[in-house]
C-alpha cells in the first residue's frame, strides 16, 4: 500500500485556493461559494465511491465493502476555515482519509466492512456561533428544531441558508442509525506544540477537552465621550474588559495547566471614538478535559459578571451557546492506530482542541490520529504539516482503517 504524497499534497493545495483571502490565508465559511466550490473539488476526486449529502450537508463518501450491511469504519473531518486560518486544519483528516481509501483499494486492499469518508458541515463556529454543527445533528445533540433557531449574522437561519445552499431534506433525518459505524477515526492535526516540541511524529488521542462557548452582552448608558465627567459613566467597554480579566483569572487559578479561557469577539457599540460604549458583545470560549473545573471557571464567570453589574450599574446577560461533556476514546480504535503506528514512535495525548470526534464518539467507538504542526500554530495563515508528516499520518490512518474493517 503506497499514500501517494504528490497527489495528496496536490490536492491540498488546489483545496486552499477556495478561500475568501488571499493565500497563504485562508478563509472558508460554511455554506458561502467558497465552501461549496470546495465540496464540488473534493466530490470530483471521489471515483468509485458512492455519495451521500444529508440535509444540512454532511457528505458521506463510501467505499462498499464486500459485506455492505455490516456497520461501516468511518474516518473524516472538516473543510471549513474560520477567518484567516490556515489549510491544514480539517483538510488533512477530509483529504487524508480519502488518500488512505485510495491507497488501499490501488494497493489490493479489499474491506469487509464498508469504509466511509466523512465531510462534517460547519465544524467552525463562525457562522452559526456553534462548533461541530454537523456533527452534532449526527450525534443528536441538536435536532430538527435549531434549524430555525440557529441563526447567522445576517438573522438568516440555518434552514434558510442550508436550503440555499442545495441541501434540503428534513433535519430529522440526518441522526445517525444507532450502530450506524463500527468505529470511527479521524486523523487531524494537533493544534498544539507537544509532537513538535518533542519531535515524535504521531499522536493517538485518548480524550478531547470538554468546551463551552458563551455570548455575554453588557450594556451601559453610552454617552458624549467629552461631556459626560467620569464619575457618571456607565461604560460597557470597561464592564467587559473587567469580564475578560476575571475569566482570565478564574482560568489561571484554577490549579490545572488544562484550564483554558478566551475572549474571541468583542464587538462595541455604537464604535464610535467620541462616544461612551453604551453596549457591548463578547463571545467567550471555555474549556478543561476536566468538566468540574470547566465548570468552575463557568461558575467564577457568572459571579465576576454579576459584581462588575452591581459595581458599573450595567445590565448583563449570558448565554450558553454550548457547554459540552469531554470525549473519552474507544479502547478498540486506539489499539487500531497503535498497532498501525507500527515501530513508530507516537504519544498517547489528549486533544484540547475539539473536533467532530467530540461528538461521533457519543454514538461510535472512536479515536484520533495526530500529527505534528509547526510550532503548534493553527487557526493561523503559518500553520504548517511537513508532507513528510502528513504523509506518515495518511499511512497509519490507513493501515487502522484495514484492520478495523477486517474486524
Ligand atoms: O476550536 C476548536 O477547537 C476547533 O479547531 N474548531
Ligand atoms: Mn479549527
Ligand atoms: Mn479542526
């Protein structure tokens, strides 16, 4: 079985042309021209495979296997980017698993159980404020409903730009069967500097961090930026810059390195530099592997906004937009990637970033395959996986994806 790196790396690259930026950057939002000329490219790659759309736009990529009723092995990721990211996050795990596919069936390779290659929609947040969107609807932890509720910037829902987009159908039938995959493996990049830092070359994922985002808007009373003396101020900015800080604080003190805490967006009104911020809206992203602690930092949110309210006399509001339970992965699939990493090197590590696996393992045993990325730089137009490195990946990935489908 040979990966063939220059098709592989080819095809990445023609994939980071479908972006709203120039490169190295790339952007690529769900559902925009862009993200649908990109699933057109991966699409036209897929000969001899069948292909399945549901109805908010996963795409299924099969590879029939001689016993076609059996629970299939799945593999995959996503081809979203949020703005000015990089074009290795997601593509490797779509573009990867579909190398692994074709370097078995060209090597001989013939699978028992079927193979499937997964595109999840909408893994980024960017547009409808929700990660893993897809493949939450797989898993059932957003259903038929929230295709009115979730909406864009542009108070488009998610029913209407899906259905624009040329995926229509009912939302209630894109949950997956239960047993509907035998097991499921993506293979991404870290996201982080560990495999590069200690220049181990693989990494088998036996947890994902448990992540909660909130949208939290503080309003004040605005004002002229000249006439109103400061101790009349009810100023929204400063209200949200003591938030930030105290989610800071709450995320360094929690007594655990795992403990992570951002403020993503902050948008302020009305913008203006000669007028006092009279609302603002800061979008938060929180999380831990340990659910207590994420918690706990959720709790010290909470108890900071409630303070800064009482002290600034300003009107806050949080909403949880998710708050999701840790991901612990199958014994079974990480056997399959440590088997297939052979005499290789790898780590045993938790992912902190999340990823479609989060959710598909509430419904399949699952696991990950990392491979390293420069410096750990992603979500940034630098980020970087050595051909070598993403070649290697694509290898085991492959090897696991036979022997799972043997099984
Ligand atoms: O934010 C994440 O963890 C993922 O890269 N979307
Ligand atoms: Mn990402
Ligand atoms: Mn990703």
């Amino acid at each position: 079985m040979e990966v063939n790196q220059a098709r592989l790396m080819a095809e990445l690259e023609r994939l980071s042309s479908f972006s709203e930026v120039p490169a190295p950057a790339v952007t690529r939002v769900v559902f925009t021209p862009t993200d649908l000329q990109a699933r057109a490219y991966l699409k036209s790659l897929c000969e001899g495979f069948t292909i399945r759309e549901d109805a908010v736009g996963n795409t299924f990529i099969r590879w029939v296997g001689a016993e076609p009723d059996l629970p299939a092995v799945g593999t995959g990721s996503h081809i979203d980017a949020i703005p000015n990211a990089g074009r290795y996050d997601g593509t490797v795990g779509v573009l990867g698993g579909l190398e692994a596919m074709r370097a078995l069936r060209e090597g001989g390779f013939k699978p028992r159980r079927s193979i499937e290659l997964v595109l999840f929609t909408s893994e980024e947040p960017t547009r409808f404020g929700i990660g893993c969107l897809g493949s939450r609807f797989l898993a059932g932890s957003l259903n038929a409903s929230d295709g009115d509720r979730l909406k864009d910037a542009n108070q488009a829902t998610l029913n209407q730009v899906r259905v624009a987009a040329g995926f229509a159908g009912p939302l209630e039938d894109v949950p997956l069967k239960p047993g509907y995959y035998h097991a499921f493996a993506e293979l991404h990049i870290e996201q982080g500097p560990l495999l590069d830092m200690r220049g181990v070359p693989l990494g088998v994922v036996t947890a994902i961090a448990a992540p909660a985002s909130l949208r939290i808007t503080i309003e004040g009373e605005g004002g002229h930026a000249g006439a109103v003396l400061m101790p009349g101020r009810h100023d929204a900015f400063l209200g949200a810059a003591e938030i930030s800080l105290a989610l800071e604080a709450a995320a360094k003190s929690s007594g655990a390195i795992d403990t992570v805490a951002t403020t993503g967006i902050c948008n302020v009104f009305p913008g203006a530099v000669n007028s006092i911020p009279s609302r603002v809206e800061l979008s938060v992203d929180a999380r831990d592997i340990d659910i207590e602690r994420r918690d706990g930092m959720l709790n010290s949110l909470a108890a900071a906004c409630d303070q800064v309210a009482a002290a600034r006399g300003l009107r806050i509001t949080r909403e949880v937009l998710n708050a999701d339970a840790p991901a612990v992965c199958s014994p079974m699939v990480i056997e399959a990637l440590e088997r297939a990493c052979g005499l290789q090197k790898f780590d045993r590590m938790v992912s902190r970033a999340y990823h479609d696996s989060l959710f598909i393992s509430r419904v399949a045993p699952t696991a990950m395959l990392f491979i390293p990325c420069r410096a750990g730089v992603s979500h940034r137009p630098d980020e970087y996986s050595s051909p070598e490195d993403i070649t290697r990946g694509v290898e085991v990935l492959a090897k696991a994806l036979s022997y799972l489908a043997e099984a």
